[in-house]
C-alpha cells in the first residue's frame, strides 16, 4: 500500500495540513512564531510537541471523554476515517462517559491538537486520521500505564484451559447432527430440548441447558434458551447461512452442506466477526475492549481481578449482567471459548493469556467495521 495510505507520521501529515489547522495547533501549542509562515509553523509546531510528548499531554491528564475518543481512534486500525465515522466515535465517547461536552467540539479539538488530519490527497480529501506516530505512541502509552496496576504470574501455570479451535470442530458437528437428524422447532423457533440435549453432550466443552427463570437476553436470538457457547454456534451458522430455519424445522443450506463436506472452507475470523456484531448491541465498546484484553495480556498471565480492575471504567452494565459479569461472561469467557485467551484457574483467582490465535485474529479482524446485529429481548 502506498505510503501516503497507511504510513504517515505527525511531520508527513504538518507539511500537507492548510494554514488554518496549523494555526490552531499553534495557537494550543503556544508555539511563537510567524503565523503566516506555514514552514515556520511546521517547525515551531514540531519543537513543541517533541518538548510536550507527542500530543501535548499525558493519558492522566485527559478528560475521560477525549481519553475514549484517542482510544477510539488509536485502536481502529482503518487507514481512513470519514465525518461520519468520527463523529459516531465522539458520539460514543461523550455517551458512555456522561460528558457535557459537544460532540463537535472533541473532534475539532482533535484537528486542533494535531491527533486527527484531513486527507493528503484527491481520494482521501473528505477523510481523517490519526498519525502513525502518535498511533503507535498512544498504544504505548496505554500498556505502560495500565500495565502498571496488573498483576502478573511470576511463574507459567502448570495446567492451564486453551480451547483452541474446538469451536470450528463443534460448529461442524451441530451442521452434521442437523444434516442426518430431522431437527424440530418450537413454536418460537427453538431447538426442542431433546435434540439440544443430545448436541450439548457431545460436545467439546460441556455447557447446561440453562433454567427458564430469570433473565437472558440481548447476546444472541435464542440466548434465552440455549447456554452461552453454544448460542453463538447457532447464531454463526444461521448469519453466515449455513442453516435455515423453515416453518417447524431447522435444516442445512447449500452453503452449509459445502461447508460439512470442505471442512478447511471454515475459519475462525468469520467466528469472531460475528460475535462482535451480536455481542456489539448490549455492548458498544466491544472492539475497543477485546483490544485492550489483547494488549494488556500479550506475553504474560495476567491476574483477571486486576485486569477488570484497569477496565472498569470502559464496561457498562447491561440489564441485570453488572459491569464484572459482562467482562467475565460475556467478553472473557468468550474470548476463551474462541481461543483467543488462555485460561488458568488458581487459588488466587484466574488468570489469562493472549493466545496466538487471538493475536492473529486481532490483527486480521477490524472488528470497528462491524455492524451490530439486534438480537431478540425476551425475558422471563
């Protein structure tokens, strides 16, 4: 890809910025200069943002807003953002922090502070990013600052859980139990308990039918019914048209028979794709949260109370799942049960680790692209 794409640092981006932007970024810099001079006010601009770190300012000492704003940004591994998308990230940020600030006025202070820049070319002229550079610091930043409050095992654990793929294989075997066994729904387009019983035994992880008292809801179409892994085999296969359900029975598609008989057509991106739209309607900040998992926990076994601890301030409650229970139901146990984590359990309490599948999943998934998909509120 072309440098000016995907490569350009803050001083690349200055040399291509209109007087105006500089001006500003000047003027928040308190650079001294020539103001009608844009060399000038590139290498005052410059002079002042290696004096101040690179935007000016420490993570400490952001508002909370701008703070998920630069997140936001950060982590969206997108080349190009447009208007539109900028302005669904301040939306996010303001909302989920309970800001007063104007949407408006976090990304013009963005432009201004130099963490955003207009396009450097005819193709990318009604667009915006963040330098490579302050990208790249940014990430930095976060590890260092949050890794300061993790606890982390001195030793590996001797025994630790890492599903690996096993979801590809169960995904295969529920294809394969509906391929030779005529499968009846309900009258709500449910699995009838007898044949969800039979899949559910065999099976790699064992999960329990869960009781019909109670809440459950938003994670899937059928979460009220069906235990937590295994919902989102179902909702996989049924998005990515694998299965149908036609009147009073669930059945193979076309796609689906291709797929039992090529197993290797099947891969964990489209797995994880998918969770992230279900899983993104309860919980918007969901790409930016299993980055921060993944960063936080690359290369060593990181406490999981510690890690909630750094995290809290980004998880929301949902219904009745408090800000822990969606960290570790709905984010950690299912990043475990894709393979993204490993899991230890010990007398001090769990620890996880970024996995290799998760490492390469995060970097091949742009998970902020993802489209949310509303599942069905039922509650009893």
């Amino acid at each position: 890809m072309a440098k000016e794409l995907c490569d350009l640092n803050v001083a690349d981006l200055l040399s291509y910025a209109d007087i105006h932007q500089l001006n500003r970024m000047a003027q928040r810099l308190e650079c001294v200069c020539d103001t009608h001079s844009k060399q000038q006010l590139i290498q005052s601009i410059l002079i002042r943002m290696k004096q101040k770190g690179i935007y000016g300012t420490e993570l400490n000492e952001l508002a909370k807003e701008e703070l998920l704003f630069l997140m936001l940004l950060a982590f969206d591994r997108r080349d190009w953002l447009s208007l539109e998308e900028l302005t669904a990230k301040a939306t996010l940020s303001v909302t989920h922090t309970k800001s007063s600030r104007p949407i408006r006025h976090l990304i013009t202070e963005a432009l201004a502070s130099g963490w955003l820049f207009r396009g450097v070319s005819r193709n990318t002229q009604d667009l915006f990013r963040i330098p490579r550079d302050l990208n790249d610091e940014v990430i930095s930043q976060i590890r260092r600052e949050y890794g300061r409050h993790l606890e982390t095992l001195r030793l590996p654990p001797m025994v630790y859980r890492d599903e690996g793929d096993s979801l590809l294989s169960d995904i295969l075997l529920f294809l394969n139990y509906i391929h030779r066994t005529e499968v009846r729904l309900t009258a709500e387009k449910v699995i009838y308990k007898r044949h969800l019983q039979q899949m559910l035994t065999q099976m790699s992880v064992r999960e329990e039918i869960p009781a019909q008292s109670g809440w459950r809801f938003g994670y899937g179409f059928h979460f009220r019914y069906y235990p937590d892994r295994f919902s989102l085999i179902h909702d996989v296969c049924l998005i990515l048209h694998l299965i149908k359900e036609e009147r009073e029975f669930v059945e193979l598609t076309e796609k689906g028979k291709l797929y039992l008989a090529s197993p290797q057509l099947l891969s964990l991106v489209p797995v994880y794709r998918t969770w992230i739209r279900i899983y993104k309607h309860p919980i918007p900040l969901l790409p930016i949260l299993t980055n921060l998992v993944g960063l936080l926990c690359d290369g060593k076994w990181v406490g999981l109370s510690s890690l909630f601890a750094v995290m809290r301030p980004w998880i929301a409650p949902f219904y009745y799942d408090s800000p822990e229970q969606v960290f570790e139901q709905r984010i950690i146990k299912m990043m475990v049960h894709m393979g993204m984590l490993q899991m230890a359990t010990l007398p001090g309490g769990a620890a996880i680790r970024l996995s290799e599948v998760g490492k390469r999943l995060l970097e091949q998934v742009r998970s902020f692209e993802a489209t949310p998909i509303p599942t069905h509120a039922a509650a009893d």
